[in-house]
C-alpha cells in the first residue's frame, strides 16, 4: 500500500523526545510507531488498548514511591498536588508531573 497521507499532531517537547528515546531503544522510529498505533486501531476496529482514568491510589502510591522524607510517606507539598487533584483542580498528569518535579524524578510511569 504506498503511503501518501501526513497526520501532523502537537505534543509537549518533553513527551516526544521521552518517546523519541525509547522507539530508539526498541529500534524503530517514532513515524513507524505511529502507524503501528494507527493499524492496530484499524485493525481492531478502537483503541488497542484500554482508556480508563487512573485511580487515587495510583497518584498516592507514586507520591510515596518518589517522596524522600517521612520514611516513604508523601510530603505535605505533595499531599496538597493530590487535594488539588481529588478536588478536580488538576488532572492526574498534572499532578503526577507536580509531584515529580516536586523531588526532582524524571522518570517514566505507566499505569495498567
């Protein structure tokens, strides 16, 4: 099938270059794993994977993975990212990036 559209999209340069690092460790580029994203959504007829909003767990257990201070419990600069987000101030990257910044983590973190 030759291949004559272009999807342009916009992301955060930090998304693309995190997803730019790791396609290269998997050895393909990032326009190769767009379109294996984009057959298995043709294939599968939707998503090919599952959309659900994280849980409040998840955000206390990073919080607590990540949190340095009070033996493994999240700091009370931490705790108030996580009330914004029960409170639906913030959505959950937000917080989880707040809260990495917070302890200056930089790292990947997938929820399934």
């Amino acid at each position: 099938m030759q291949k004559t559209e272009i999807v342009h999209t916009r992301i955060s340069p930090e998304t693309k270059a995190e997803c730019d690092y790791i396609f290269n460790k998997l050895g393909i580029t990032t326009s190769y794993a767009i379109t294996m994203f984009l057959n298995q959504v043709s294939l599968r007829k939707g998503i090919p994977f599952e959309i659900a909003l994280p849980e409040k767990e998840d955000l206390v257990s990073f919080a607590e993975n990540v949190s340095s201070v009070d033996a493994g419990k999240p700091s009370d600069k931490a705790k108030q990212i996580m009330k914004l987000y029960d409170d639906g101030v913030i959505d959950f990257e937000t917080a989880e990036f707040a809260i990495m910044r917070l302890h200056n983590v930089w790292e990947t973190h997938i929820y399934i």
